[in-house]
C-alpha cells in the first residue's frame, strides 16, 4: 500500500493538478477584465452603444471566471500546510510575505472594485464607474505579481538568511524577494500570456456569432479588438520570454540545458526545433537546428557559451552532495517546445484572420467561409495550453528542488501525511473540480451564445446613462 500510494508523489501529484486546474482560470480573469476595461472605455469616448454591450457580454464571462479562479485557489494554498508543512516551515517566514500582502491587499482591493463595478451602475457617476473596472484590472495584475514573487523565490531565493539554530530560512529584505530578477521577467511574460488568452475567447464568441450571421455590428469590432491584442500580446510574451530565459540561464541553468537537452557545454550552441536520440544525448539520431540560437537565448551573444548538463550535475555533486540533479529530460525538452510552438501557431491564425477580414479582401467561398469561423474557434484554447505547458516546464525544470539550492522536494512533504490519504483527497478534489469545469465551461459557453444584451432606446442613444444597470 505504502509503495502503491508514496505520500511524496500524491502530494506532487495532487500540487501538480490543482495549480494547474488553477491556473485554467487565472489568464482568462486578468485578460478579460482587461477587455472589459477596454470596452467600456470605448463606450465611455464615443457613446456607442455598441461598446456597452460588449462591456456587458465579456464583464459577466469575467465575473462567472473570476469566481472560479478565488475557489480553486482557496484550495491550492490549503495544501502548504496540508502536504507541504515541512515546506511550509523551512521557508514560510519568506514564502508566506508575498502571498500575505496579496490576500490582504491585491485580492481585497480587486473584490472591492468588483463589488462596486457590479452595483455601481446606476449609483456611480460613468467616469467612476469606469475607474472601478481600471482598478479590478490593476488589482487582478498586482495579485498575480505577488504570487510569482513568491513562485520566484523558489526558482531563484533572495532575500533570507539562514537560521541554523531553528533550520530555516528567514526574510531579511522584502523588497528583494519583490524585485527578484525572475519575477521581474516572469510577470510581464505571464500577463502577456493571460491577454493573449483572454483575446482569442473574444475572437471566438465574435466568430461563433459571425458565422450565424447575427450581432455584425458588435461582434466585428470584438473580433478585430481580439485579433489585434492576441498578435500585439504574442509580442511581448516573446519579448518578456528573452529577459526570462536570461534570468532563468543566471539562478538555474541546469533548466536551459535541460531545454535544449544539452549535455556537454557548448560554444555557439544551436537550438534544435525537433530531435530524436537516446535519453542520456550519447546518440542523436535526427534533428532539426537552427545555428546559434541557443547561445543567443542565453547570453545574446551569437558565440556564447551554454553549460551542459553533464558539466553542471558533476558542479551539484560537488556543491550539494551526491544525487541526481538532472530534471526529466523530455518533459522538459517537449514542454519547452509546445509552449512557444502553440503561441505562435495562435498569433499566427490571428494575423491570418485579420489579413482575410481587412476590407478589400476577396470573400472566401461559402465552405471555406465556414471553416475559417470554425478555426477561429477551436483556436481559442492555443493560448491556454501554451500556459499550462510552460508552467509544466517552469516546475519540472526546477526538479529536484522546491526551493532551488535550499530544499528538494522529497524533503518538503509533511511527514505526518499518509499516501493514501492524500490519494482520497485527490480523488475527492477531481470529482469536484470536474464538476465544476463542466458548470464554468456551460456557464461561459451559454453566455457567451446569448451575445450581447438587448439595450432599451434610450441606452442606445446614449442617454439616461446614470440610470443604467447591469444585472448578473
């Protein structure tokens, strides 16, 4: 029983899932309630009763995703103390700062402007009510930035000293944790990612709409809206994805060899879009490089030299003691590649969809009109799975440490935990949780069919605004 149930991996297991199950609704939060900003903005410049609408349709997928996202995560900081005590001790005067402040501070201020976004409609003068929105959309960044500055300490800790006497590690500085390179890199890289997402759900429920021919006048300006942040968002999640593979080769560069699955240091060293060989790289049977550009990834220089793996388990030995220090080398290998390979095959149908939309463009025939709608809504998810796999990355990566150089993982779960127990509780947790994908997902979907609310005369005027309502 002990062996067929291993406390450390239903732990790393249950962890795994409900982060990721998490973090389905975390970019669809912060990306929508960007686009609700955006529309309601437009409203509030031109009066365009258009753009109320549309305010209305992606504020209530934001706010049925938004209450998602608080449940899911209620339960994932449960586990610190739950699995993870002995993590929760080494590193909780440090880990626990950052996640203090959002709770106390990011989440409370988001769900205070969400509140008065939801009722103030007709209490709120109409620039204060959109300042409400602007301030939900800030609050849902800032809660994310502090929880990466906690994720960064694990890949990169600053910050602490170490009390020998009580066996952990203590803050010394908090604004080091807070302004730790990594999480200067990842925040950028993950906010572009969650409007990437966010953007292609609008472009879907447009296409949905547009391919019934119904909501033209809305939905044609959601569409263009959508297309435009997720190509201008795949930028900056490229441009943000260079300084993070930067700090990422300077705190753990045994996750950039692991990526390229490099194993003897290299000069010049290029990146291999797909490789077959044995798992230890002593044979490569096939592959296809680009010259340099992995050295140009990890030191922007054409001739830069890359360690590898080899090279850096034998510095660990001698660093750290005797163990394994190599993460699995093909999930890190694939997942690298999935997450930029499904990011750019997004952006790319994005700038497909705009050049076919643009207003002297040739129509497409019926069948082939059909298809494209259809495209662009099966797409939606591309963004989302790029997220989720380079989460997958990012912590298998860091493996076998949960705090890189401090604290592995096999010695982070609770001690006190049975296997079994946790296994229980996992299977408890993904009955519920499927349950309630399936109601989040038909919630979304029903809403999203419904389009944009019907308007009375004088909404559509743009009158009476101090009158207007919105009821979820």
């Amino acid at each position: 029983m002990e062996e067929l149930f291993d406390p450390l991996s239903m732990a790393r297991w249950q962890f795994g899932l409900t982060t990721l199950y998490h973090f389905i609704f975390v970019p669809l939060t912060i990306g929508m309630a960007l686009m609700a900003a955006i529309m309601q903005t437009a409203w509030y410049r031109t009066g365009s009763a258009k753009y109320l609408k549309l305010t209305r349709l992606f504020g209530k997928i934001f706010l049925i995703n938004f209450a998602m996202g608080v449940v899911t995560g209620i339960v994932q900081e449960f586990q610190f103390g739950m699995n993870w005590s002995e993590y929760s001790r080494f590193v909780g005067d440090v880990f626990g700062a950052p996640l203090a402040i959002e709770g106390l501070a990011a989440f409370f201020l988001e769900a205070t402007f969400i509140g008065l976004w939801i009722f103030g409609w007709n209490k709120l003068p109409r620039l204060a009510h959109l300042a409400c929105i602007w301030m939900v959309t800030l609050a849902s960044m800032l809660s994310a930035y502090f929880i990466l500055a906690a994720n960064a300490f694990m890949q990169n800790p600053v910050g602490y000293q170490m009390n020998l006497e009580r066996g952990r590690a203590e803050l010394t500085s908090l604004w080091d944790v807070l302004s730790n390179p990594v999480v200067l890199a990842a925040f950028p890289h993950t906010i572009f990612a969650a409007i990437m997402f966010a953007a292609t759900v609008m472009v879907a429920v447009a296409a949905w709409h547009l391919r019934r021919g119904q909501h033209e006048e809305t939905m044609r300006p959601a569409l263009k809206t959508g297309l435009w942040a997720n190509i201008l968002a795949f930028i900056g999640v490229g441009v943000s994805g260079d300084q993070l593979s930067l700090a990422m080769v300077d705190a753990q560069p045994m996750k950039m060899a692991a990526a390229e699955g490099l194993y003897e240091t290299t000069n010049s060293a290029s990146f291999s879009l797909f490789t077959l060989g044995t798992p230890d790289g002593a044979s490569e049977l096939f592959s296809v490089r680009i010259p340099y550009l992995l050295s140009l990834l990890s030191t922007h220089t054409l001739d830069g030299e890359v360690e590898g793996i080899n090279d850096l388990q034998a510095q660990y030995v001698a660093q750290f003691g005797a163990g394994d220090y190599t993460p699995i080398i093909w999930i890190t290998y694939w997942s690298f590649r999935w997450m930029i390979g499904l990011g750019a095959l997004s952006a790319i149908i994005s700038v497909a969809a705009l050049w076919l939309t643009r207003r002297r463009a040739r129509p497409l025939p019926s069948h082939r009109q059909d298809l494209f709608w259809r495209l662009l809504i099966w797409s939606a998810p591309l963004p989302l799975l790029a997220s989720l796999i380079g989460w997958v990355f990012t912590e298998m990566g860091r493996q076998p440490w949960i705090v890189f150089g401090l604290m592995k993982t096999e010695a982070a779960v609770s001690p006190n935990v049975a296997g079994w127990q946790v296994a229980v509780s996992l299977a408890a947790f993904t009955l519920i949780y499927g349950v309630l994908a399936v109601v989040e997902f038909r919630l979304i979907v029903k809403t999203a069919k419904e389009g944009p609310p019907e308007l009375g005369e004088a909404d559509e005027a743009g009158q009476n605004d101090d009158d207007l309502a919105i009821v979820y």
